[in-house]
C-alpha cells in the first residue's frame, strides 16, 4: 500500500510539473500557477514576465516525452514503479526545477526555494502518514 502511494505522488509530481506550462498561459497576477498540481506550487506568488513563461514552456517540454515514456512504461506493467523508475523520474523532476529556477531572479528564486522546502514538508508528512 505504501508503494501505491508513493507511486501515485511521483505521478503526481511528473504530471504537475508539466501541467504548469499550460497554466502559464492565462495571466492571473500573483497566483500565477495554482491550478497546475505540483508545478504550480512551485511557481506559487511569482509572477512571470511573458520571456520567463516562455522559458518555462520550453524547459517542460524538454522534459515532457521522458516524463510520459516512464509513466507509460509503468502502466503498461499495471504495477507501481520500481525504485530505478522512481528515481527516474525524480531524477527529472529534479533537473527540471533546478532549470527553472535557473531562469528566475533573485526574488524570485527566493520564494521558489520556500515554496520547494514546503512541498517537501508535504511530501514527507503525507510518506510518514502512510507507513
């Protein structure tokens, strides 16, 4: 069961990341990217001048074909992701971030990083809740 779960957050997390290029699209002030899961936590209260959505439209679709080729090939199995596809896919999660951020300013970066450390907290306490 915790194996499930687990799955499921590191599905979560791959379609949030992408899911967020699609949100940055329709402009909404300082909310910008609430709507898109995981991704949009991390973008949460920055706001993105129209080069920096394009940057982050870009660096998503860098990493989408790779996110979706390990998500097909753990459904295809109909069984949750073994350790060497989760680390996959973390490992993608991971580099894709750090190119966001690699784009933000100062301040920006700076509520990126409070917003990573937060959905961190969260995914630790929802791993510890299901032990």
């Amino acid at each position: 069961m915790k194996v499930i779960r687990i799955a499921t957050l590191v599905a979560a997390l791959c379609v949030g990341m992408t899911t967020i290029a699609a949100a940055q699209g329709t402009p909404q002030g300082q909310g910008e990217g609430r709507r898109g899961g995981m991704g949009g936590m991390l973008l949460q209260g920055i706001t993105l001048t129209d080069a920096q959505k394009d940057q982050v439209k870009t660096i998503r679709e860098k990493y989408l074909p790779q996110q979706l080729e390990l998500r097909k090939a753990t459904q295809a199995t109909g069984a949750p992701p073994d350790e060497a596809t989760r680390a996959k896919m973390m490992d993608l999660q991971s580099k894709q971030a750090a190119e966001i951020r690699a784009i933000l300013t100062a301040d920006q970066q700076t509520v990126f990083d409070k917003n990573l450390a937060e959905m961190k907290e969260h995914m630790a306490a929802r791993k510890n809740g299901s032990s």
